[in-house]
C-alpha cells in the first residue's frame, strides 16, 4: 500500500536516535524526534524553524530551499534546513497541501532564562501544536470560502457511522452509514484528512475506499475508536451527564465522534477549540449523490480540480466567508425533505421580491467579517487581538441588519418568514460586547497579542500611567544628554543604547580624560574610537522604564486574557449568530441570482413529477453570456406518467450531454433551496442523483473505461429508487457493438421495470428505440437538426422521435480530419447501410488499401472544382497582384486604373 507522506506507515527518523557524543542542543532535539517521528519537526532556534536529518532533507525538496548542514552525528553530517519564523505559514501551506504533517517545537524560555540555570544549559523547547491537514485554524493556510473538514470512519459490530467538524468553524456532525454509501458520504464532505482504524482500514471493502482518498487517510489505532471510551470523551467535553439531549446516536457515530475528540486534542496539545455539540443527519436527510457524479456534474469542482467553471462558481453571490461556505456545503448536499426545501425557498422569495431591502442587507454583509474563524482560534488559545476585533464588527453588523430586517423602510413589506424569523431569534443582542470591545481595542491593531499596544488609552488607568512613563523616556533620556553635555562641555556626548549594555554614555577617545575627572561618570567599556559611561541616575532611569515596559506588557496581556474569556463565555450565542448571517447571506445571494439571470421558483413535493418547461443549463448559458455568443436553447423536460424515462437519440454536438447534465443540476438547485434557470419547474423531491455522463478510466485501479462504466452502471442499477433520478449517456460504447447494444437494452428494461425511476438514457443505439412498442413508461425523443445545402445544422433542440443517423463523419469533418479519411469513411459507411454489415466488412476488406480510391477521388473533385482561367483573365490578375499603391502618385494610380479597366474589357470580365 501506498502510504501518505508523514504517515505512521511512512516514518520520517533521523539516522539514530543514539544520543552518544551529540551536542546539547542535538540532544534534545533527538528526545523530540523520537517522540514525533511521523512528523517533520519544526524546532525553533531564534528567528528560525530549523529541520534536521531526513526532516531536512524531504523539507527542502517540497519548499525548494536550501539544504545545508550543521555539525556532525555519529561520524556523519547532519542536513539541516530552515525557514523564517516571521513567514513560516507559507512554508507549513505549501507542505499541508503534499501531505505532510508538522510538529511544531517552540522556546519555553528565553536564553537569558536558560543562562540562569548555568553557561551550557539548552534553552527549554517543547512542541506546541502538531499541524495536520485536518486541524487547520489560521487564515492563511485556510480557503476562506470552503470548509476543512476533518471526518472519521467507524465500524462498530457491522454497522457504519461517520463524523466530522471543522477546527476552524467549531462544526461538529455526525450521520449513520451504510458500506454502499459510504464512499458517497465521503464525497459529499469532500474533508481534508479522514481518520480510520488501521483494524477497519486493512478489511478488503474498505480498499475501493483506501484508493480513492490515500493521500488524506490518517491510520489510527483501533483504541481511540472504543465506544465506551468515546461517550465519556464527549461528556467531559460538554460537561453533561448524559448524551441524550443531543439526540440519539449510534454506537458506530459515537465511535466516530470520539476518535475526532481524541485527534483533535492529541494535534492541539490538549487546547480544544470550540466545538458545537455534534448534529445528527439522519440517514437520507441529504439527496445521494456519489463521487462519479459529483465529478461529472462538477458541483463544486471541474473535473481537473478547479473551482472556475463549476456549479458552485456559476451561482456564488455571497458576500461573506461563512455564507461562501454554507452554500457550499449545501451544494454538496441537497435536501431529500420538500417541507424544509420550501422554507428556504419561502426565505429566497422574500429577498427575491424585495430588491431595495435585498441591496440594503447584501451591503451590510460585505462589511461583516468571519466571526466564525475568529471565535474559534480564540477558543483554541491562538487568536490576537485583530479576532476581537473581527468579533466586534462582526457582532456590530449583526445588530444593523437586525434592525433593518425588523424595522424595513417599506412598511408595506409582507409578514416575516419562518426562516428570517429564526435567523433574527438566533442572531441575538451582544450590544454589551460589543460596547466593551470598542472601548477596549485601540484602531491600530497588531496580529499577535504579544507585540502589544491594542487596548486603547483611557480603557484601562493603570495601563495608561505604565505607558506614559514608558513613552516619556526619549524626553528624559534626551534631558539627561543636554545636561551632560552642558556639565562636561563636550558637544558630541551622546546617551545610547543597546541589548547588551542598556542605556550608556559614549563619547569619543579623545574626550574619555574629561569624563574621568568627574566622578558621577562610571566607565563602561572602552571601544577603538569611543569610550562609554553611566551615571547612577541613567541607570535608575533604565531600571524604571525597563520596568515600566515590561509591567505594561503584562498588564496588556492579562486584560487580552479577560477580554477573550468575556467573549468566550458568549461563545454558543456568537456562533449562532454567525451561523444566522451565514444563512442570510445565501438565501440573499440566490435571490441576486434569480435575478441577474431570471431564474424561477420551483414547485417541490413528495410526488414523482419532474416537469421542467424552458429550462437552461446554469454553467454553459453563464459561459455563452460571458462570451456574447448566442442565447442558450431552453428545452422541456417531462417525465413523468407515460414519459418516466426518456431515450435520446441524435447527432453527436448536438447537446445531448448538456440536455442531460441541465435537468440534473436543475434538480440540485431545486433541492438546496434555489430558483432554477427555466420558465417553470416541478420536481418530486428526488432521494438519489446518478449521472454517468463522458468516458474515463481508471489505471490507478487497473480499470479500463468500458470497466469504469459497467461499475457504475451498476452501483447506479442496484441503488437506484422510483425516487430517484437517473442520467446515462452512451451506455455500452466500450466494447463490441453487439455487446455494448445488449447491455444497454438490458439497463433500459431494468430501470424501467425494476428500479421505475424517472431517468434520461442517451444512447447512438438506434435500434433500442423499438423498446417503446412494449415499454409503456418509455418514450423517444431525439435532438433536432437541420439539413440545409450538404451542410447539417444542430438547432440543439430537444423534440420527440427518434433519429435516423447520428452524423458523426459531419462531425469528423468539423473537427478537422483529412478530406481522405472522410471521403473513405462515406464509402464504408454506404456500403455498410446497403447490404448485411458481416457481408459488407468482407467486402471492405477486399478493397484494400483503404486511402487508394479515396485520395483518388478526393484529388479529382479538387481539379473539378479549381477554376480554369484564360489569357486574358490571368493578365488581368497579374497587373493587380504587380500593383504598389503605396509608392504611386494620383497620377499614376488613374493611369493604372484605366489600364485595369482595359485588361477586363478584354478578358470579358
């Protein structure tokens, strides 16, 4: 198997962990190694991360730094490579994303510290923080618009359950599987690191699964995944007694559950972020989509990995970060229950039919920040004072837009949904903190507490009286030179400083003679061209401020701590608030939406219709207006009663595969709470979305594409429900055409007789259309086209019937192909239409070699069609092609102008 880089399976150690003849500092650094072996170890030496032995090595390939080397070990060199503390972030981004994890060692103590304790004692380190791809908090390693979940897998007694949170929100959920659906769930979260047993991880249904996400799966031990264990992990987190109010959980999700606890706070050391009590999705609650369709209707990501020119890309409208990542998340995970698909869509309809209040609320959202992220690196002992503030804006916004959603201008607006009324309820009012926090924080704010001034003057008396003496001590420092410099005549004295020696006196060599005959100058140290001093009093004036500095610092330090512990005792009351203009900002944004690009609400119930008329594909029409081009060609699409499942048929280019994708996004869009690009639409609510739409393969796996596609052709035939709703393009083309037309028609008889789902079958096999003599719910339709002069014109029309021919040599001959091959394909394909097609290949092959009488052909009709010429005719081509317009006079233009006239007179042009 292969392993992910820094995984367990895959130790990075240094070369011996013997610590014979090492140095101090080597030592320790081995003591830390030892017990972090699965990581890179960031250790920190003054202004550096520095990384040593194979850490060293495999860092400075992923960052591309330079490798260098420091002392030896055991005879050998030791590599060593480092990186900024000031810009360490960057370096930890770039190896998060190649799946790496890091350990990250701080000073415990300054070297002044460690020097107490004796000349050669190390200076204290301790690692801090183990970083994974799962337990990201800073901005800078995070996409502000796109969760980052982290989700483990359980298997308890044969039944399944999965968890996941996000470090960085404080969401924590849980849900029931199955082993069929597992790998769908895991698709719709998407996470950044999956945690599972090595126990469960080496059972062979688990190895599809393994493949497919290797390079974020972290192996744990089975331990950490003990139920018992687990229940009393999530009581002493919510200190309660019992689980029960949080609803009823499985064995297996509370298995999953504690094993995230457990990760979450082995990686932080112990400081647990804030998380929400876990939400249970019941099984079913979400529409299924599994990975093969998700990646071929490319809801969040294009199938090269890209979020431009995805779903999610064509309808984002949010304004802010959580609202970016609440419509992703529903995105990945449309409804199943019409009830509660209607209450967002009452919300949207709201916003949609209010536009003055729509603009005033998305403006008041730009300026809301993420409250979320804030809260939770607060929580987790890693926020600075800029979270504070964060929280204050945030907390501020909250309150303008509850006033302007509960107080409206126009007092004529119709009564409050049931959504907004929530989302008002759960917003709350933190006028108290957000008071404090605006008397507290100055306006310039530095991004870590320790590099202080951010409580703002006046907030805190004792505070400011620390500073002030701070502040004034260039005055009295500047005061005290003025007076030696009068009392010693000496007019180049100057009062330094510097880390070693403080504050001195320095006056040039040539003046050291007049210090010493004073006896309230102390010499100091005399260097090459100067010679330094200090007096009692500068003395006493460096220990008071020195003092005074580092009792402000202090003293800011403990009033940051109050302010986050006042805030953290808000903390459940500002995550819902920040979760209610999470909401607000998608139902706006798809309100904005439905307006750009007149968009309509659709009718959602628990029947099985799925009637859309006029209805556009969101990405493709967005593509066509960004380009100018034409509009997009609106198409209906009924299935239901008679029409349950349709067989397409035409031309290739026509839009086959956009017809099928556009009824499947719609149904998506529908089912999240959104208008839907059509003229109208009614949609049962839909349980499963399958769409095999294009070819791929899967070497990885060993899978050819025709595999591919029986696969999930198969997952799509044993899963598949009269709920759901099923989009198949081409099935059967990867083998013999007999082969590939059997399975076809057997697909079509099994979806329509067994599974009865309502379905969009595409295929280029004709002879499947005689399926609707004995089908009584499948109906032909085919794409429309027209031929006009030779030439096929596709009027990308869906209309019923079923089509002849499937034009693909026209289409061969657009793309390019040599005139030969098409001329030779139009031979075999009329040979093959006149007779029996075993008959006629024999034939074909009697004609061998292909391209001959062809390419024979071919040069011919081109002689045919060249234009012959006379004397005159050509005369006449020669004097324009021998004319220099540019280098004539008016006179010698006219003059050749007449003798082009002559020219055709006689050529009888």
């Amino acid at each position: 198997m292969n392993k992910m880089p820094g995984s367990p399976e895959k130790t990075m150690t240094a070369p011996d962990f013997n610590r014979d003849g090492a140095t101090p500092m080597m030592v320790q650094f081995l003591e830390l190694k030892e017990q972090y072996q699965d990581c890179l170890l960031f250790y920190r030496m003054g202004d550096f991360y520095e990384l040593f032995f194979d850490d060293a090595v495999k860092a400075a390939e992923a960052l591309d730094i330079a490798l260098t080397k420091r002392g030896k070990h055991q005879g050998n060199d030791i590599p060593m490579a480092g990186v900024p503390v000031h810009s360490h972030e960057t370096y930890l981004q770039r190896l998060i994303r190649k799946g790496f994890r890091v350990a990250v060692c701080e000073q415990m103590e300054d070297p002044a510290e460690a020097k107490k304790r004796g000349a050669k004692s190390v200076v204290k380190r301790d690692v801090v923080r183990l970083i994974t791809p799962g337990t990201l908090t800073e901005d800078s390693l995070l996409d502000a618009r796109r969760h980052n979940y982290l989700a483990a897998i359980a298997d308890v007694r044969g039944k399944m359950g999965v968890a996941w949170l996000d470090i960085s929100t404080g969401d924590f959920y849980v849900q029931p599987c199955t082993s069929a659906g597992l790998s769908a769930a895991i698709a719709r979260l998407d996470p950044g690191e999956i945690l599972i047993s090595d126990r469960l991880l080496n059972r062979s249904e688990m190895f599809d699964l393994y493949n497919e996400y290797k390079n974020i799966i972290t192996p744990q031990p089975a331990a950490r995944f003990d139920p018992a264990n687990a229940e009393l992990r999530l009581k002493k987190l919510y200190d309660v007694a019992a689980l029960d109010a949080f609803g009823g959980f499985e064995t297996a999700e509370l298995s999953a559950a504690g094993a995230l606890i457990d990760y979450v706070e082995l990686t932080q050391k112990g400081q647990m972020p804030r998380l929400s009590p876990p939400m249970r999705m019941a099984q079913g609650a979400a529409m299924e989509i599994d990975a093969a369709t998700r990646r071929s209707l490319e809801l969040t990501q294009t199938q090269n990995g890209e979020r431009k020119g995805s779903l999610l890309s064509v309808i984002d409208r949010t304004r802010t970060g959580a609202g970016a990542r609440l419509l992703a998340a529903r995105l990945s995970a449309p409804l199943t229950d019409a009830g509660s698909i209607n209450r967002r869509l009452d919300l949207v309809s709201y916003f949609h039919d209010h536009d003055d209040l729509r603009v005033d609320l998305r403006n008041a959202l730009s300026e809301c920040p993420d409250i979320e992220r804030a809260l939770s690196r607060l929580s987790i002992g890693r926020g600075g004072p800029r979270d504070l503030a964060a929280l204050r804006d945030g907390l501020a916004c909250a309150f303008a837009i509850r006033t302007l959603l509960d107080h409206p201008a126009d007092n004529s607006l119709d009564s409050l949904p049931g959504a907004l009324s929530d989302h008002l309820t759960e917003m709350g009012h933190h006028g108290d903190l957000v008071d404090l926090l605006r008397r507290a924080l100055s306006e310039s704010l530095p991004l870590m507490a320790r590099d202080g001034g951010f409580i703002a003057t006046g907030y805190h008396p004792p505070l400011d009286e620390l500073r002030m003496l701070s502040s004034e001590s260039k005055k009295l420092i500047a005061n005290l030179q003025a007076r030696y410099t009068e009392q010693t005549a000496i007019s180049s004295l100057k009062v330094k400083h510097n880390n070693v020696l403080g504050y001195f006196i320095e006056v040039p060599a040539k003046q050291a003679d007049k210090m010493m005959e004073v006896d309230e100058f102390i010499h100091r140290q005399t260097m090459a061209n100067a010679v330094r001093f200090t007096t009692v009093a500068l003395s006493e004036l460096e220990s008071k401020v020195s003092k005074a500095g580092d009792q402000a610092m202090a003293l800011e330090l403990e009033l940051f701590a109050d302010l986050v512990n006042s805030v953290l005792v808000h903390a459940d009351p500002i995550a819902r608030c920040a979760q209610a203009l999470a909401g607000l900002d998608v139902s706006s944004s798809l309100a904005e939406l439905a307006r750009e690009q007149g968009c309509i609400r659709p009718i959602i119930d628990n029947s099985l219709s799925f009637d859309i008329r006029g209805g556009r594909h969101p990405v493709v029409e967005a593509a066509l207006q960004n380009a100018g081009e034409s509009p997009f060609v609106a198409n209906d699409c009924r299935l239901e009663d008679e029409q349950k499942l349709w067989l397409i048929t035409g031309p290739n280019m026509a839009g086959k595969s956009t017809f099928l994708r556009q009824n499947a996004l719609i149904a998506v869009l529908a089912q999240i709470g959104a208008f839907v690009p059509a003229q109208s639409a009614h949609i049962g609510a839909i349980d499963r979305l399958f769409s095999r739409v294009g070819a791929a393969d899967d070497l990885a796996r060993g899978r050819s594409t025709f595999m591919v596609e029986m696969v999930e052709t198969a997952a799509i035939i044993n899963q598949a429900t009269d709920r759901s709703l099923v989009i198949l393009d081409e099935i059967g083309r990867g083998t013999a055409t007999f082969d590939g037309l059997s399975i076809a028609w057997a697909v079509v008889e099994n979806l329509h007789e067994i599974n009865k789902c309502r379905g969009l079958f595409a295929t280029h096999y004709h002879e499947l259309t005689a399926l609707a003599a004995k089908l009584a719910h499948l109906s032909c339709h085919t794409m429309l086209i027209k031929e006009w002069q030779g030439e096929v014109v596709f009027l990308h029309e869906v209309g019923p019937g079923s089509a002849d021919r499937s034009y693909g040599i026209h289409v061969a001959q657009l793309a390019g192909l040599p005139k030969a091959v098409i001329k030779r394909a139009e031979q075999v394909l009329k040979t093959l239409e006149k007779g029996q097609q075993g008959g006629a290949v024999s034939k074909l092959a009697d004609d061998l070699p292909l391209f001959a009488a062809a390419m024979a052909q071919v040069e011919k009709e081109e002689q045919a069609a060249a234009p012959t010429l006379s004397t005159e005719q050509q005369s006449l081509l020669d004097a324009v092609a021998a004319l220099e317009p540019d280098d004539m006079s008016p006179r010698e233009a006219l003059d050749a102008l007449y003798r082009l006239r002559d020219l055709k007179r006689q050529a009888g042009a």
